[in-house]
C-alpha cells in the first residue's frame, strides 16, 4: 500500500475515532450526568461556592488533586489493559457513598449504551474505567482521551452551577473555557501517571460530598 494510501486510512480511523469518543462524552449521551454534582450542591447551599470565580476555584481543586485527577489516572491506566483488576480500587477510593453511586450508576449505564451500539456484552465498570475500556482501541493519543474527558467533568459542574447559583448560561461557558489550560495540563501529567499517582486531597470537596447525603432538599444525587 503506498503511503499516501495509509495516511489516507489512518486520518479516516484516528478522525472516526475522535468523533465516536465526543459523541460518546457529549452531555446528550444520556449516562444521566446532569443528576449528579459530586458534592457541588452542598458547596452552593453553604455558600461556598456562590459565583464564577469560586466556581472556578472548585472545579480546579477536584481536577487537579480530587476526583478528577482520580477519574484521569484510573482511565489511563484501564486504556492499557486488565480494567476487572481496577474496579475494587477505584471504588475504595471513592470519598462517599454517593460518589460510588455514581460512579457504578454511569459506568453501567454507559457500558450498556456503548454495547448496544457496537453489538457487544456489556462490561460493569465505574465510570472511568468504562470509558477507558471502550477507548482501548481508539487510535487516539491517551492524553487526548483525557483533555475530553477532563472537559466532560468540568462542564457537568458548571452545568449544575448554573442552574443552581445561578449563572447566567454565557457567564458558565466562560468559567468552561477558563478552566481550558487546567484540563491540558492535568491530562498530560494524567497520561504519564501510573498507580503511585492515585492520590486526593480535596478535602472539602470530599466532606461536601459526606455532608450531601443528608441534605434535606435536593436537586442532585450526589
């Protein structure tokens, strides 16, 4: 095959394989995402997070050492092989009962999508890990994997805010779009992560996510 045939068919897989993978972390894909906002409703109810820019504050703090940077590690490592063996962990280091709820919930969810599309047994996996298993052979780079997903879980949480602040609809793409340098720096650190990385130290965050589950009136499962 002539190489201008081979480029030819590795920019029709890599550009199918980019389009299956936004389609597949669109907020239209329906894993139930815009039910869930990790702790993020308790943080809006106390006043914690009450405009853009503690909004920004927040979501930067869980992308970069809370549940995000987990979600980003666990994807990587599932990209490359033996997902069964990272369930148990990743719902060990799940900070609430809710948030492994989540995770669980979506994941199947998503797994049962994903094999309806392709014909395939659905795998039960967390979220993460699901994600990671259906984009095992992509032809996409892992750190481009994770800048999609990283943006997925950032406007899932601006999505929340502004229905909850609120934020007007433009003032929440803004907080998106600022969060851009974050999410790319966070996926390359992701991509070259290993294991030893695992690690959370959003504490607030966390207790948040604790404290949600006894909130009275409720928007969000989580």
């Amino acid at each position: 095959m002539a190489m201008a045939a081979r480029w030819a068919m590795h920019i029709s897989t890599l550009a199918a394989d980019r389009l299956a993978l936004v389609q597949m972390l669109s907020p239209a894909f329906p894993v139930g995402g815009y039910a869930y906002s990790q702790g993020l409703e308790q943080a809006m109810a106390d006043g914690t997070v009450q405009d853009a820019a503690s909004l920004t504050d927040w979501i930067t703090a869980l992308i970069t050492h809370g549940n995000g940077w987990m979600d980003a590690v666990l994807l990587t490592q599932a990209r490359k092989g033996d997902v069964d063996a990272l369930a148990d962990l990743a719902y060990a280091y799940a900070p609430s009962a809710e948030r492994s709820a989540e995770m669980r919930d979506q994941g199947a969810t998503f797994g049962q999508l994903v094999a309806r599309m392709t014909g395939t047994t659905p795998p039960v996996f967390p979220y993460a890990l699901a994600v990671g298993h259906a984009t095992q052979g992509m032809a996409l780079d892992t750190k481009e994997v994770l800048a999609l997903w990283l943006q997925a879980f950032a406007a899932q949480l601006v999505s929340a805010a502004v229905r909850f602040v609120p934020l007007g609809g433009a003032e929440g793409q803004a907080v998106l779009l600022s969060l851009s340098p974050v999410i790319l720096q966070t996926a390359g650190r992701a991509a070259e992560a290993t294991l030893d990385d695992l690690f959370s130290s959003s504490i607030g965050a966390d207790m948040a996510a604790m404290r949600h589950e006894t909130l009275e009136v409720r928007i969000f499962r989580s």
